[in-house]
C-alpha cells in the first residue's frame, strides 16, 4: 500500500511536473484524480487539519474558478467554504500530497525533497 496520497488533475503542469519527480526518485504513491475522485468533506477537514497556514495553504485564491464565486471567503464559516470545495475542487491547489501527518502543496522540488527523506521514502541504493 501506497503511504503516499497524491491529489492530481493530470492537465494541470505543477500537478504532471510533481508525478514526474515522484516517479524519476521511485517514490510509491496513490494518485487520486482532484474531479473524478473529489475529497470528501472527512478528507479536505482531515487536510486542513495538516496545514499550518489554514485554508490559505489550499485554497487556490487566484483562479478563476475562485473569483467567479465572487465571495468573501473570510466571512463564511468554514464548514460552508468546506461544502465550496467539494461541489467545485477546483478551488483547491494542485497537487496536494500526503503521507497522513504532513503535506506538500504545488510542485516545490525542493520540499518534496525533504518530505521524502525525512519519511525515508527513497529506495534503498
């Protein structure tokens, strides 16, 4: 079993470039599609509860999906802006992925680095 869960939505470049780097370093991971296999309200409360900057870690705030809402995000209680994403995930960033304790958001080599090794995720040489 995977102890990796890595959210994707395949045409999104941060999301491709992230699997690429996952699969070069032999990473094992489960992929769940963000639109196909969208987050329960469970997951994306067990998600924010990982973050350490809130909603703000995972809310893509510059789409357009995001603006289109025309909300004031701040003024809604959270479970209502939970209940946004489940009906529309593309509000979320991509990707996220997890081992279950901590996560890394977007395509950042350099803490998917880190994150690996700490967990010791590396194959053996």
């Amino acid at each position: 079993m995977a102890e990796l869960k890595f959210y994707t939505y395949p045409s999104c470049t941060s999301c491709r470039k992230t699997k690429k780097w996952l699969i070069e370093n032999q990473i094992i991971f489960e992929e769940r599609h963000l639109f196909r296999q969208t987050p329960t309200v469970e997951e994306l409360k067990f998600l924010l509860s990982l973050t350490s900057e809130g909603l703000d870690e995972i809310l893509a705030t510059r789409s357009q999906s995001f603006k289109d809402l025309n909300l004031e995000i701040d003024d809604l209680p959270l479970s209502k802006v939970v209940e946004l994403i489940v009906e529309n995930p593309k509000l979320l960033r991509r990707p996220i992925l997890t081992d279950g304790k901590q996560l890394v958001v977007g395509y950042q080599p350099e803490h998917l680095g880190t994150f690996c090794r700490k967990r010791k995720l590396f194959p053996a040489v």
